[in-house]
C-alpha cells in the first residue's frame, strides 16, 4: 500500500504526548495501524516522552509501594498477546473495537443523496463517524469551525487537494471549504472526526444538520 | 522513601544479564554482551526486563521500580494528579510494566519511553472520560526477537537524545515538558515540534522493516 497524505507532526506530537481529543485519536491509531512512516514519526515523539519522564524529577513513594505494586502483580494474569488483524479486514483493529467488527458490521444511517453514516462517538471534545459515500457521489459542500480529519479505508475521493484512497487522511482546518468527490466505481468508506460541528454551505444540509449531527 | 538509583553493579550481581537475542530456544547464534561496568543504563534496563519477561525475576523488577517509580509518580503529578492519586496510578503502571513485558521492544524503545506510554495511557483513564484508541499492536512472537546490535544501537540513540534533548534552549525544553505533562493542545503544540528526532527515526523505521519482515 502506497500511502500519500500522512499525519501531520502536530497532531503526531499531541497523540504521544496523551493530549489529543478522541475522536481525532481514532483517526490516528487507525491510520499508524496502517502507515509505518506514521508509526515511526509517533514512537520517536513518545522517546521525547520519555526524555521528559526521566528528567522531569522523582516523587517520593509510600513504604510499601513496592509490596503493594507486587501484590497488584500477583492479582492479575499476564496480559495475552491480540491476534493480528485478520489479512482481509478493511478496518484495523482500533476502528473495529468501536464498530464491534468490520465494514459488514456498520449500522449506517441514510443521510442525503445516498450518503450514508455512522456515529461511533460524540462529545464535548469532537465526534467521530463512519462516512459512506457512493462511488461519484459528493459529500455535500461544507466550512468548519475547528479541525476535520478525514481518512480513507476504501475507494477514493478527490478534492482540491488532491486524491485520497485507502490510508490517506486530509486534515482541514478553518479556512478550508471543500467538496469531496469519491470516484467513480467502487463506493467510498472514510473515517471523520472533528472537533467542532461542521457547517454547510447549502441550504437544505443546514436545516438537516441538527437532527442528523452530521 | 526514595531510596535512589539502585547501583549497577547490585542488580549485576544477581545474574540480571539475559539477552533479547540469545532466544529460548536458541535459534539466535549472537552471544549477549556481559553486563559490564561500561554497560550503559539504557542496556541495564533492557537486561532487566528481559529478567522480568523471561523469569518473573522480583530483584530485577525491584531494581526498575526503585528506579521508575518515583519518576512515574513525579510525571503524573505534574500532569495535575493529587498525591494519594498519582500513588495509585503509579502502582498501577509498574503491575503493567510487569505483566506487559512481553511488549517492551527495545529495538524501538528506551524503557523509559514504554514507561512513559503506559503512565501517560493511565493519566489518560484517570483524569477523562474519553477512551484512548491505540494503533494495533506490533510485536516478536515467542519464536523471534530483535538482534542484539540494533537492541544496543538503538538504546545509543535513546541516551543521546535525551542528551540532546538536555541541551535544548530552556524555553524550548520547558514547552517541550508542558507538552508531556497534557498542558497544550494540538494547535499550541505546533511550537514545540521541530526537535532533532531525524537518526532516532532512522533507528526506529529500521527495527520496524525487520519486525514487518520477520511477521510475514
């Protein structure tokens, strides 16, 4: 798999250090689940974590500290290793701890024009949903308040920035007002997390919005 | 109390020296290097764990936790944890440190990088609601495991960018610690990127290509 549009150092650096939203979290485990460069770029940003843990200064322990952590010890099972992800999965395995499954699994829901999705989580702090998008099909035209990272797990979508296919994640921010296109042929699956409630520039997506928090 | 760094050479004395590379079953040639005095204390925490890993070794995990713990304890109170809180929390990380051995790959992480992602994962549940989504998991099944020379040449490049990482402007190392301890978000982060991570990622994509080919 060739993948294009990586994660920026940003968000990488935020997710190492514990401080990114869930919603974007998703995206990101999903995506080094699948990008080595990722992967790599993230586990260099925690060994700065670690630089910051073992110089930032020592707290002194409680006496029994030590015997209590080895009772903790001897209260558990060793934790068994995962099985790898299954060769003809189309989601990793982060995305299918929340699906409770594959792409088979995915309870849509009809949004407009054959477009359909799927919340997996929305808080306070952002949201994040399965987009599926039938191939030659556009997402309606919409702005945003914060961030919107977007990730492909099957088919491909162009827009102005370019073509996004399985792997690939377009981050937009503000100033971005894009339409994304799936190509034509196979139907698009993508993951979307944001951090603020989009906004569309249509008139009837508008209205639409609050019941389907879209 | 904090007794202090436990001394090389008393964790040295107990035999702590097992090798990620000389395998159980053998199926590795390369002799592990004995534990020296000249051992850095990267390799020492790496011999440790292998002595937990392998022989649910109490004096080598005695060894990590003099040494992590109140590091561990110290990192979740700057994150904002209570006293009381971050004792739990801490003890907590060192049963995981223990039962998740088996995950410590140190052709791709100093300890205290491993040690970091599981307390910054357990500041994670004890402070928010959120979940934490971690990318799948990529480890050395029981039949292989990382060579030793790129276990040690890593371990280097650990040492020297926490030195590098020492020598940064205060200004920069101080943004670079409240990033850490959860106090910028994504977007004040920006100005604590740009940190001299290029040969410790070299390192790091090298022990990954040798893990994805030794899993297929």
């Amino acid at each position: 798999m060739s993948i294009v549009h990586h994660l920026p150092d940003t968000i990488l650096m935020a997710y190492a250090a514990g401080n990114l939203p869930e919603a974007f979290g998703l995206v990101v485990a999903t995506h080094v689940s699948l990008c080595d460069d990722c992967r790599t770029r993230l586990q260099a940003f925690e060994a700065v974590g670690g630089t910051v843990l073992e110089s930032a200064g020592a707290a002194a322990v409680s006496e029994d500290s030590l015997a209590a952590t080895m009772r903790l010890i001897a209260s558990r099972a060793k934790d068994p290793i995962k099985a790898r992800m299954p060769a003809s999965a189309v989601f990793p395995a982060p995305l299918r701890d929340y699906v409770g499954g594959d792409l088979d699994a995915v309870r849509w829901r009809s949004v407009a024009g054959g477009v359909r999705q799927a919340i997996l989580a929305s808080s306070r702090s952002g949201s994040v949903r399965l987009l599926y998008i039938p191939g030659g099909a556009a997402m309606p035209d919409h702005g945003h308040r914060g961030t919107e990272m977007t990730m492909v797990l099957k088919g491909a979508f162009r827009d102005a920035d370019g073509r996004f296919a399985r792997g690939d994640v377009e981050v937009a921010t503000e100033a971005t007002s894009h339409t994304p296109v799936a190509e034509a042929g196979e139907d698009c699956v993508c993951l979307a997390a944001t951090d603020a409630p989009l906004r569309f520039s249509g008139l009837i997506p508008r209205i639409v919005q609050p019941f389907f928090r879209i | 109390m904090f007794t202090g760094e436990v001394s090389q050479a008393e964790a040295g004395s107990q035999g702590v020296p097992t090798s990620y590379a000389s395998g159980a079953n053998g199926s590795r040639t390369r002799k592990a290097p004995r534990l020296a005095s000249t051992e850095t204390d990267e390799m020492h925490w790496v011999a440790c764990m292998a002595r937990v890993r392998d022989h649910a070794d109490q004096a080598a995990f005695a060894a990590l936790f003099r040494h992590f713990a109140p590091r561990v304890k110290g990192f979740l109170m700057k994150s904002g944890a209570s006293e009381a809180l971050a004792e739990e929390c801490m003890q907590d990380v060192m049963a995981t440190v223990w039962t998740k051995a088996a995950l410590f790959d140190p052709a791709r992480a100093s300890l205290a990088t491993w040690v970091f992602t599981i307390a910054r994962n357990r500041r994670i549940d004890a402070f928010r609601r959120d979940r934490r989504p971690e990318p799948e998991d990529l480890t050395w099944g029981p039949e292989s495991e990382p060579d030793q020379a790129d276990v040690m040449a890593f371990q280097q490049e650990a040492e020297r960018l926490a030195a590098a990482i020492a020598d940064l402007p205060d200004k920069q190392r101080d943004l670079i610690e409240r990033a850490y301890f959860g106090d910028l978000s994504h977007s004040e982060i920006a100005e604590a990127t740009g940190l001299p991570l290029g040969t410790i990622k070299s390192r790091i994509r090298l022990a990954l290509d040798r893990l994805r080919h030794a899993l297929t």
